[in-house]
C-alpha cells in the first residue's frame, strides 16, 4: 500500500510546503493544526478558541480521510504558556472526546508557533475499513 495525500476543501488550505494529512498502512497522520481562518488568521478569544477552531479543523481533515476524532491514537499538543494555557486548553479539549476514550496525547510546552498561535494540535488515527 503507498501513502495518500489528503486533501480537503472543507478544512483550512495548507501552506504549500505540507499536507493536511496522509494515510499510510490504515492511519491518517494528520499535520500540526493552530486555531486560524481558512485566509490564516488566528482566531480571536485565546487558547480556547484557538484550540476549538484547531479540533474542528482537524475533524473536518479525519473525515475526508475516512476516519474521525473518536479514531485518533495519539495526539501531539503545543502550548507556548503552559502554565496559563494548560487548563483552559484541557477544558475545550475534552468536550471532543467521550469521557473514558481519550487518545493517547502528549503536551509540550515550547517557545513559539507559527502566526503567534497559542496552541498547535497534530494527530493520528486509525481509518477504519481501509484495506
């Protein structure tokens, strides 16, 4: 099996030098999503609605690819202010998921991300009934 590009119209265009996702071996590897428009600008209201607009956009790629949030493995979290940022972002978060099936996640606090983003989310999930 070769990989497939996703590529959707529904979710925020990528910038040109990556994908929104691709699938391989029946996953979807889905790129680092910040909270912004489809024209790159960030949302305003601060992690929260960055990290909304950042799920919903990453919900938008899962189902082009055949899958969805309830399908994520991993997920991979930045926050630039973890110490601001860590619970705020958590409560938006969790209303994504059913209670008791999280994915797997990581949360890494760094410096910077692009545009001046609060918050980057990327993902990996299974695409159920791939061959």
């Amino acid at each position: 099996m070769s990989k497939q590009v996703v590529s959707t119209p529904d979710a925020n265009p990528p910038l040109p030098i990556f994908s929104q996702a691709v699938i391989s071996r029946g996953h979807v590897y889905v790129s680092g999503n910040i909270g912004c428009t489809p024209d790159f600008k960030l949302v305003e209201g601060g992690v929260q609605a960055q990290t909304r607009a950042a799920l919903e956009n990453i919900s938008k790629v899962l189902q082009a690819a055949g899958s969805g949030l309830e399908h994520i493995v991993k997920a991979n979290i930045y926050l630039t202010n973890m110490s601001k940022d860590f619970t705020p972002m958590n409560e938006v978060y969790a209303t994504f998921f059913k209670a008791g099936e999280m994915p797997a996640r990581t949360c890494i606090g760094v410096s910077s991300l692009p545009m001046g983003a609060d918050v980057e989310i990327e993902c990996f999930a299974e695409v159920p009934n791939s061959s």
